[in-house]
C-alpha cells in the first residue's frame, strides 16, 4: 500500500526501487517520505487488490514469509538514520513518515525492531513529523504487530468492502482471509483510521448492497475517522474506473449521517 500523493491518472502502476522513497506531497498528509518495507520491485502482500498502484502480487502472502526477502532491521534504520540526518541538516522540512511499499509493511519479520527504531529516529531528526502506517489490516492476528502500532502516531486500516462477495472481488486475498475475520481483527483496536478505495467497471463496491453493509461494518469497527478515494492512475486491472467524486462524498456523508463518524472523501 503506497502513501496517495497527487499523480498523473495515465501513470501506469508500478514497484517501488528503494527503501526510502519520496517525499510526495501527499493530499491527506502534507510532505510524506516513503519507507518501503517490503523487497525493492517486487510486491509481497496478503491481497492482490486489482487496483493495486504497485500491480499484480508477485510473492504470495504465508504466515511466515521467508526473512531473506525483507532487509534487514539494522540496514533499514542505518538507511533511516542517514537520511534522516542529511534532511536534516539540509534544511528540509517533513510533516510525515509513513509506512507503505510494495505490499504489506507488517508482513517484515523484524516490524517490530524497525517501528520502535524508526519512532526514535523520527524523535532525534523530525520530532513535528506524523509516524503514518498504511496497512491492509491481515496481520492483527500477530502479538508483534499490535505491539508494533503503539510506535505510530496514524494507524491506517484498509476496509474497502462490506460483503464477503464484494471482499473478494475487490482484494483478492490470497491467503485464507476473510472478511469477517479481517473485521473482527479491526473491532479490537481503538484509534485507528479506516481508508476505502471504491472503483467500478469489472468489480463496483459502489453498489446499494457494498455501501449499506460497508457503513455497518464502520460503525461496529469505530474507527476514528474514515478516509474514501478512488482510482487516481491507471490501475492492474484496466476495466476499472474511478468513482466520480461526487460519488464519494455523498458516501462519506452518508458514513457521517449514519455512524457518527467523521469521514473524508478524497479528490483523485
């Protein structure tokens, strides 16, 4: 899950190289740097979501991924440290570090080590700086990631569905994740940010059915806040479309209206 910056709609998907990436000027997080967990250019992840801007999963998802394909915890944060430093002593400002990549960041076998090291670094060199999370929410299961979230100041969650049928379509798990099992992970934790793509053309989670059954799960999950959005490039899938975003405000309205929840729709 990579962090959503303002971007050519007609960029095609794509791998992230490098261990740090950016930054982007982010539309809900200001100037965002990257920290891309996951192998250079190739995708590992629990979901194959066919909208997915870093393309197809190449490496399916195990509940215990081999550790070679990650970096190591002390090159990630000697990496960290030294850019850090550089950025700092550079002048440059950051309003966030945020944790995306090829795929799934809490998939890294030593995410623990690497969230409390990033949360000090941070701390040294960017102390106003937002530690940001995105994640696909798989791995809640796991002791080591629910303690590893207390080091991030966002907790970013990805729900984009409210059906098992429209969970499929949409995320294409290719483990033997549920939605049910997905949410009921999501129902344990507090303070914790809900984030929803909402496509149509081969697969639509915008139908009556997905959005009445999507603002249920939100309310029984509580979240903080929701953030919506939809395609702003082109996808794995080319018969997906974006949702216009007319669209998605009504449906964080609705979200509002419904739960009580303060809920955001993003412009592609």
């Amino acid at each position: 899950m990579t962090a959503k910056g303002r971007t050519d709609r007609h960029r095609v998907a794509g791998r992230i190289p490098t261990l740090i990436f950016g930054p982007v000027d982010s539309r809900r997080y200001g100037r965002s740097l990257g920290v891309n967990l996951l192998p250079a250019n190739r995708k590992i992840c629990d979901f194959n979501c066919p909208y997915c801007e870093c393309g197809w999963t190449e490496v399916a998802a195990s509940r215990a991924p081999e550790a070679a394909l990650f970096p190591p915890a002390g090159d990630v944060l000697a990496a960290l440290e030294a850019d850090f430093r550089a950025r700092r002593d550079a002048g440059e400002t950051l309003d966030t570090i945020t944790f995306a990549g090829n795929g799934e960041p809490t998939m890294h076998p030593e995410f623990v080590a690497i969230a409390a090291g990033t949360r000090a670094l941070r701390d040294r060199h960017f102390p106003r700086a937002t530690l940001v999370l995105l994640s696909a929410a798989t791995n809640l299961d796991r002791a080591d990631v629910r303690d590893a979230l207390g080091a991030f100041d966002v907790r970013v969650m990805k729900l984009d569905a409210g059906t098992e049928a429209g969970f499929r379509a949409v995320n294409m798990p290719v483990g033997k994740y549920t939605l049910a099992r997905v949410v009921a992970d999501l129902k344990t934790l507090r303070g914790i940010v809900i984030q929803a793509m909402f496509v149509r053309g081969r697969v639509d989670n915008t139908t009556e059915e997905e959005i009445a059954a999507w603002i249920r799960l939100v309310g029984e999950i509580r979240p903080e806040s929701v953030q919506i959005y939809s395609l702003d490039r082109a996808a794995p899938d080319a018969r997906l479309e974006p949702v216009p975003f007319e669209t998605l405000r009504a449906i964080a309205a609705r979200v509002t209206r419904e739960t009580g929840i303060p809920a955001e729709a993003f412009p592609s």
